[in-house]
C-alpha cells in the first residue's frame, strides 16, 4: 500500500471516531440532563366570601285525634228526645246538649256533678255553682254564697220560663251538667240515637280533650337530625301553628321513632281557638316543617375552607395566606355563616381538606385581629 492510500484511510477513521465521539456525548448529555419542569397542580382553590342566609328545614306529615276525656251519663230516665249538640264541636256556657222527655240538659261550668234537686233553702258548693252559671247566663247579679234564698228563686224562675218551664222554682236533678271543662266538645256514644230509652247511669256521650293530640312519624334516615325542643309549624288549610318536638319514643318490635308535638308553652294550646277544625275523626298528613337548623344571615363561606390554627382558633387563610380570625354562626350542608370577615373577601380552600396551613403558610401568616376559640355549627 503507498503512503498516499494509507493517509487517506487514516483521516477516514479519524473522522469516523470523532463522528462517534461527537454522537456519544449528545447521547450522555440527553441522559444526564435533568428533567424540564413542569408546572404542579395548587393545593388550593379560591372562592369569594357573600352574604347570604343559611337554614334548613324538614318537612313530613304530622297526625290528630281527639283522646276521649270522659263519660257523660244520663242523669234522668226517659226517652231521648233529641241530640242538640254536634259532635266535635265546642259547646259553650248555656247551650243545650240534648233533651230527654223533651227536659233539656244545660252545660254549666262547675267542678262538682250535679247529685241533687236544688231548691230554696238549700246551701252547698253546688248551689254556688247554680248562681255563677245564672249570672254568667243572665244579668241577675246574685250573690255566689252558696245559699239557695229569695233572690237566686227568683232566677231560677225566670230561666226555667226562657226554656219553657214557667213557675218551676226548682232545678231538678239532670237539668243542668256541670263540667270542669268548658268550652266541651263530645262525641256520642256507640248506638245512641234519637227515641231509645235510657236509664239512669247510660252512657249518653264521652267528652273529648279540648287539646287535640299532635303525633309525627319520623323515617329513620331523617331520626339522626330530629330532636327534642326543635321549633314546628303545622299546617292545616289556611291555619298554621307552631308547635315543637316533645318526646320521641321508638317502638322497639317495628323500630318505627314517633314524635309528640307539643305547645311552645305548656300552658298554651297548639290550635287555640281553631281546635275545632279538628274533628271528631281527628286529621292526618298534616303538613310539619320542622327547623333542623334556624336560619342566620351573614357571610357565607365553605365549611371545608374552615382551619383551626395552634392556638385552638377558627381561621380562614385569605388569597394572600393570612389567616383570619372568624367565629362560626351556623353550618349546614357543606356552608357556615361567620363573623370576623366581609363579604367580598378572596379565600383559599384547601384540596387536602382538614390539613393544616403548610409550613409556608404559617410563616407569611400573620392573624390580623385575637380571637377567641370559635364553636362549630349544628352541621360539618
């Protein structure tokens, strides 16, 4: 081989190595650089605080009946004559109930049943009772002493002659019924009707409750957001009545939970006057809101964007990572109703709901005002 062949073969492989040097470092500089960044997801999202109000009710459907209180026996024999009052209905001071040998029997308030013919010369608490219910039926201004003399036969004279029984000075035994309850509502008793004869001590109607009995069945998946002392309206047509849960017993072979709706205040009625609209029957699917949470206006934030810092305190962090005081007014369904922020106000929610503020956070964190440890709401 001449020495110009082996020159030329020597600068081919010279150039064929450094190609290959050349192709080697690319490859080790590719392999050994470091990654090219990516942007990474924010551990937060932003909201704005507004104004707003938070609540939340339940609606199910609630029940009446009207308990029976008492029997009211017939006090004379004879034939029944008529039926006068209607069943379910409040009869007042003076209204007559039902005849017997067409004699009418009266309601009349008064604490002790009538066991007696009452007449002249007589003295007792019964007869002071005759005299309330003659001043309360008429304008005889009788003195309520409890002694049968000139001026209350005078009386008794002239209301017997209103009903048709002139001259009678007396009240025989069955003319008037006295009850401790008035206004009274009653329902007839089984088989009672007009012409049967009746014997003294017969069953002639029972005396209903005047505060009809409210009750609510509860599904058992709401169970866990009912309890007692929560406010209730119930709905009945046009009328509405505010009531609240009293007792919840569960009935331990159908596992099913019932509620007593009672008055707001124990001395009142749910119905008052309207109580009449519940009939003898009584009333059922009665519409029933219950207040589970009382509404609250405020500021509206996120329950999730909710923190607690190291010194036990409810914080918010705003855009900026501070952290602000609040206290919590209210929560339900996933919102809370606070104080210590305005509305308009840019907060952060974390993504890693419940963790703490990174450390990060802590460090540019600075609370504007001292708070004191906030209570939580109804619902988180």
């Amino acid at each position: 081989m001449s020495p110009l062949t082996r020159f030329f073969r020597f600068c081919a492989v010279g150039l064929l190595l450094l190609a290959l040097g050349g192709l080697g470092g690319w490859s080790l500089r590719v392999l050994l650089a470091p990654p090219t960044p990516t942007e990474t997801p924010s551990s937060y999202a932003l909201v704005t605080a507004e104004n707003g109000t938070l609540g939340r009710t339940l609606t199910l459907n609630a029940e009446a009946e009207r308990p029976s209180e008492a029997t009211m026996p017939a006090q004379s024999e004879g034939t029944l004559t008529s039926l006068d009052a209607v069943a379910g209905t409040p009869q007042q001071i003076g209204d007559v109930l039902y005849t017997i040998d067409m004699q009418p029997v009266v309601l009349a308030h008064g604490e002790i049943p009538a066991y007696r013919e009452l007449a002249e010369g007589m003295t007792g608490p019964d007869v002071t009772q005759l005299q309330r219910f003659l001043n309360t039926v008429g304008e005889y201004n009788l003195p309520e002493n409890g002694n049968f003399g000139f001026y209350t036969t005078q009386a008794v004279l002239d209301w017997n002659k209103k009903l048709g029984f002139a001259e009678e000075a007396t009240i025989p035994l069955g003319r008037i019924f006295f009850s401790s309850q008035v206004p009274l509502s009653l329902t007839w008793a089984e088989k009672i009707e007009v012409g049967m004869r009746l014997h003294i001590g017969d069953p002639v109607a029972h005396t209903l409750q005047s505060e009809p009995r409210f009750t609510m069945t509860i599904p058992s998946g709401q169970l866990s957001l009912i309890s007692s002392g929560m406010s209730a309206a119930i709905t009945m047509g046009s009328s509405t009545w505010n009531a609240r849960i009293g007792a919840i017993t569960i009935d331990t072979a159908t596992s099913e939970a019932r509620a007593l709706l009672v008055p707001l205040d124990e001395t009142r009625s749910i119905c008052g006057e309207e109580c009449s609209l519940i009939g003898v029957e009584g009333a059922k699917g009665l519409t029933t809101s219950i207040t589970v949470v009382p509404e609250v206006s405020g500021v509206i934030v996120p329950t999730s964007a909710l923190r607690v810092d190291a010194h036990a305190h409810t914080v918010l962090i705003d855009e900026d990572a501070h952290m602000i005081p609040v206290d919590v007014l209210t929560s339900t369904q996933g919102q809370s109703i606070v104080s210590g922020i305005e509305a308009g106000t840019r907060i952060r929610v974390l993504n890693d709901e419940g963790a703490p503020p990174s450390a990060q956070e802590e460090q540019a964190a600075t609370p504007d005002t001292e708070s004191s440890s906030s209570g939580q709401g109804n619902e988180r």
